[in-house]
C-alpha cells in the first residue's frame, strides 16, 4: 500500500515539473535587444555633421599674400607668396619702375613658398622662402638683381617671417606666438616687425619679448623704414578705396596714425603689398601698382 502511495505521488511531482517547465519555455521574447554581428576588417565610415563645411587651409591663406621692394623706386621686386602644396609662389622684376615686370628664375633652389622678399642695404635683394617637396624654410640672397641666387643660412635669423604654415612668426630666428589668431599682413626689416591682424595691430618688442599690440580694424598693407611706418587701410572716412596712414616711432603709436593722402580706386578686396623709400611709397594692390613721390599724400 505504501508503494502504491508513493508512486502516486510521485506521478503528481512529475506532472508540475513538466507543467512548470513548458510555461517557462513559452515566456514572451518581446523584450530582448537584438546584438549587433560583430565583423572584422571593416573600415567606418566618418560622421557627417549637417551643415559642417571645410575651413580655410594655411595654404590657401598664404597663397593670397604678396610682397613688394625696392632700392630706388626705378628697380622693384615683387612675390606672390604661393604654397607649399599647390601653386609655386613667382618672383618678377622690373627695371621702369613698374611698367613692365619680368620673372625670375628660382627653380635652382625649387622655391614653392616666399615668407619674406626685401632688399639688404647692400643693395641685395634677399628671400626667405620654403623649398621642395619638405617646405623647408632656408634663406636665398641674390647680388646680380635676381638673375641668380646663392643659399644665405644667416637670413632666416635676421629677418621675420610667418612659417609655412601660419603657427607662429619667426623672430630672430626663435618662434613667438602670434599676436592675434590669424595674421593678415606683416612687415619685416632687420630692424622691426609689425603685423596686422583682423581688428589688431601689432609691433614685436625685443626689449621685452613681447607684441605690443593696440586695436585697430580694417589694415590691408604696411612698411617702414627705420623709424617711419605707412599702412594702407579699408573703410577710412573720405577716402573711396584706400587710405595711406603714416606715423614715426618705435614702436609706433598706431592709433595716433594720421592720414595722409587715399588711393581712391584700389581695390579694397584684392590682396596688396607696400614699400616704402624716402618720400616714395609703392603699392601693389589687384593687377594694379600705385606710386607716390610726396610720402603718400597723392597717388598715381
């Protein structure tokens, strides 16, 4: 009788076991996430930001610099800065006073870039420039007008210039920072180093290793010589085109810069470069060389 119990019971064990066991393997599957397959070798794809677009490249913003220089305003030089990775910057003379201009040479040393085009006091005409495929920055100096040119290691250290790539002005051969966030235009002799940003000016001061800078907008080209300085500058009250500002000193009290003539008519949009001599003063703005003989005062 016992046996007979306790295989009943058994049985009814048995049975909610097999009960409990098919409503677990019934239980909805709704909630489960789904795992991603997980594959080797694939390369993603990068994320795409709705309206993002491209920001200017340091070539791209030197690539519209230019430079200008003479010695005695019958013989001038002049660059377009080029880049490194695209288009060679290209170097000209001209011997009439900027009727007619004429290339130079400089694929002897393979010149893509020019930081710095001036004219020593020996009457050299000198580049800084960055060369080859490297862009590396050396100093070129030429004493048969630009018809040939020798390597000059001592340059790079005397004159300023921008690096290749916009990061940092070279001063004395040490990298600074810059004065502003991005500099538009910069004048450099062995003497002084003025630069002008969007809404700054700015002059290096090697006494105490620092820009002295003091606001000012709209400067779109600038020179000096020894202690006087000329900038030429968009928006100026009375002038339709440009106005040519003139003061003396070092560094220059920008803001006390009074204005001296206006080159009506030059395009304020294209890329310019100024220099100076003496009373002379030449700007080469668009396709476009202005001269003044009066210190600015009236262009032609």
């Amino acid at each position: 009788m016992l046996v007979v119990v306790g295989l009943v019971l058994f049985l009814i064990v048995d049975v909610i076991l097999v009960g409990l066991a098919l409503t677990a393997n019934s239980a909805p599957t709704a909630d489960r996430t789904p795992r991603p397959l997980v594959t080797f070798n694939t390369t993603p794809e990068p994320e795409s930001t709705p309206g993002a677009s491209a920001e200017p490249t340091g070539d791209a913003a030197a690539d519209g610099r230019r430079f200008i220089t003479t010695v005695d305003g019958q013989t001038l030089w002049r660059a377009t800065a080029g880049a490194c990775s695209s288009t060679p910057a290209v170097v000209e003379r001209s011997v009439d006073a900027g009727a007619t201009w004429t290339p130079l040479a400089t694929n002897a040393f393979d010149l893509r870039q020019v930081l710095a085009l001036t004219a020593g006091d020996d009457g050299e005409i000198e580049i800084i420039g960055a060369t080859g495929d490297a862009c590396a920055v050396g100093g070129f100096s030429s004493s048969d007008a630009g018809d040939s040119w020798a390597p000059d290691a001592a340059l790079p250290g005397e004159i300023s210039y921008l690096t290749p790539d916009d990061a940092a002005v070279v001063v004395a051969g040490q990298g600074v920072g810059l004065p502003c966030p991005t500099v538009d235009v910069m004048s450099a002799t062995t003497d002084r180093t003025v630069a002008a940003c969007a809404a700054v000016l700015a002059e290096w001061d090697p006494t105490t290793g620092s820009w002295v800078t003091t606001p000012y907008a709209g400067v779109h080209a600038l020179a000096s010589e020894g202690e006087r300085l000329m900038f030429v500058a968009r928006g100026v009250p009375g002038c339709n085109g440009l106005g040519a500002l003139a003061i003396n000193g070092v560094p220059a009290a920008f803001a006390s810069a009074p204005l001296v003539g206006c080159i009506d008519g030059a395009d304020a949009s294209a890329p310019a470069a100024l220099t100076i001599a003496g009373q002379g003063a030449w700007l080469w703005v668009g396709d476009q060389l202005y001269r003044s003989a009066d210190g600015g005062v009236t262009w032609g």
